[in-house]
C-alpha cells in the first residue's frame, strides 16, 4: 500500500530530475507526501523508503542529457548509480534509386556508449565503437574505430529548471574522417505536467577549420502518468565544403509501463541539402527499452528513412540499433 501511494505522488510532485541531498528538500519531500496521505510521517525507516523512491523517479540515462534523463530514465533509474552503459550493434542499409549508386552498408560494434558519475554536478559520456563499411555486401577495410568524450556540468537553478553544459570532442579515423570540438549548452523546464528542454551546439572541425551549428529543441506533455505526447525540432547548417543543411519536424508519443518498460514512436518530416543536391525527408522511427534481469535493460532502435530527391535520386535508409543497457 505504502509503494502505491509513494508512486502516486511522485507524479504529483513538480521536482527536476537531479537528487536533491539537503535536509530541505527531504523535509519538502515527506511533507508533500504526508499533506498527500492525510497523516504524519515519524517512522524513520519509512521516511528512507519514501526518499529512495524519489531518487528512484527522478532517474539518469545514458548519455546524461536532460533530454534523454527525461524521456528514458526518469521512471526506471537511481541517481545512486554511479555508471550506467550501452553494449551492442548499430545497423544501417542506404540504398539509391540509380545504379551508379553505391549499395552502402554500416555495422557498428558499440563497445561501450554511456556516462560515468564523478559527484552531483560533473559526468563523463563515453562513446567508443568500430564501424565497418561494407559496398555491395564486401567489406571496404578492416574498418575504423570512433570515440567521443564529453564532461559535462549539470546545476539545478531552482525547482523547475536545470542548467546543463557538455565539453565535447568526436574523432574517427578512417570512415567519415572528422576530428570535432563542441561546445553544447542547454536550459530544461521540467513542471508536474509540462517538460522543455533548449540546447545549442558550436562544433568546430579541426581538420577544415570549419564550423557549424545544431540544435534539437525538445517539448513534453505529461497526460498521465503512462502517456506523454510532444515534438522536436531539428537543425544543423555546417559549413563544410559542402554547405550541408538540415531541418526536421519530430512529433513523438511515449508509453511507461507499470514493469518500467519504455516504448517511444516517433514520425520525422524534413529537408536535407547538400551542396547542390536536395531532398525531402520523411522517418518513422521506434525506441524501446523493457527490463531483463536486475541492474540489465535491452534496448531496440528502427529507423525507416526516405529521401526524395538528390544527386543519385530518391534514397532508401533502414537503421537498427540494439544492445544491452547494463547499470553499476
């Protein structure tokens, strides 16, 4: 009985998704939920219970962004944990309309992609994977590897907003060669019913000297506490040589699942221009993560993508990503 009342406030509690240690925010905790039940709270132990369930909501994911603490973590993950990683495969198939056009296949072996809590302000996200190209079915090397290393601070503002900055560097040596440096600020509002997150990127290429910009503004509507509806907004202009710009629409729905399982569907209309070739957009992708054993969690990504237009005509993407979610 106490575990569905504590899960009932939860959702009526307009806190953000980071721990709160001080003795004041507990106090606000139990308060809210003694003024909740209709009784006061003495017993110490069942004031504990009542904090780690807390803790337990409000929830981290795995890249550490606000974002993704928001859409993934805040129903299922502890913020007493103090690493939490992806292990898996990422799988994509590009397809042109003309002939002499590549049949281009990538294979990812993500070794790790996660993050590593120092203390309650700092973290270390971690990318590192292999990709393999493949051109008709034939690898075109031994492949190369990838990595990304971004620290980043975190520090709640107040009780409904987060300030977030991420120090990014991105290096691959072979497919797709770039040796990138990103700066990456954010501002989240979270409320009982409402979350926004604002973020902007300033990558710079160190091998062309060339820079761009990326941002993914992300709205959230809270319907209950097993339905949430909202959009992104997407758009990069990077000034390579090849003048490279894109912009989406992302309108989304999220299903939570009383067994902490996750299911995100999401629709994606665009344009996409490159240099002289342009194309419209449209995606419709699938996010899922459902628990396995424990600290273990499986996830499952596809992507169906469609671009019309372009130098070798119309293009066919499929992009499959899976793995396993492990928590320390």
């Amino acid at each position: 009985m106490l575990n569905k009342k504590i899960t009932m406030l939860m959702m009526l509690l307009s806190f953000t998704s980071f721990s709160f240690a001080g003795d004041s925010n507990k106090d606000s905790i139990y308060n809210e939920y003694e003024h909740f039940i209709g009784e006061e709270i003495s017993n110490p132990k069942v004031k504990n219970d009542i904090y780690s369930e807390y803790e337990d909501f409000i929830g981290e994911e795995i890249s550490g962004t606000e974002i993704e603490n928001y859409i993934y973590g805040e129903h299922n993950n502890s913020v007493q944990q103090n690493a939490r990683g992806l292990t898996g495969i990422e799988y994509e198939h590009n397809r042109w309309q003309s002939p002499q056009a590549p049949n281009q296949e990538l294979l990812s072996y993500i070794l790790y992609d996660g993050a590593i809590k120092l203390n309650e302000n700092w973290k270390v996200l971690t990318v590192v994977k292999k990709i393999m190209e493949y051109d008709d079915g034939e690898a075109k090397d031994e492949g190369t590897n990838s990595i990304e290393v971004r620290p980043r601070y975190e520090k709640q503002i107040n009780q409904i907003m987060n300030f977030g900055m991420e120090f990014g560097y991105e290096a691959a040596a072979k497919f797709n060669k770039h040796d990138i440096l990103e700066l990456r600020p954010d501002i989240s509002i979270n409320t009982q019913d409402h979350f926004l997150n604002l973020n902007v990127i300033h990558g710079s290429d160190l091998g062309n000297g060339k820079n761009y910009i990326e941002t993914e503004p992300f709205y959230v509507y809270k319907i209950n506490k097993n339905f949430n509806m909202g959009f992104k907004l997407f758009y990069k202009n990077d000034k390579n040589t090849w003048k490279y710009e894109e912009a989406s629409f992302r309108p989304l729905i999220q299903f939570m699942f009383d067994d902490s399982s996750f299911l995100e569907l999401r629709y994606e209309v665009g344009y996409v221009n490159s240099g002289p070739d342009k194309a419209d957009k449209q995606v419709y992708a699938m996010y899922s993560e459902f628990p396995v054993y424990k600290s273990l969690r499986a996830l499952l990504e596809v992507k169906i993508q469609r671009f019309q237009g372009g130098g070798w005509g119309d293009q066919d993407n499929v992009f499959v990503k899976t793995g396993i979610i492990w928590t320390l």
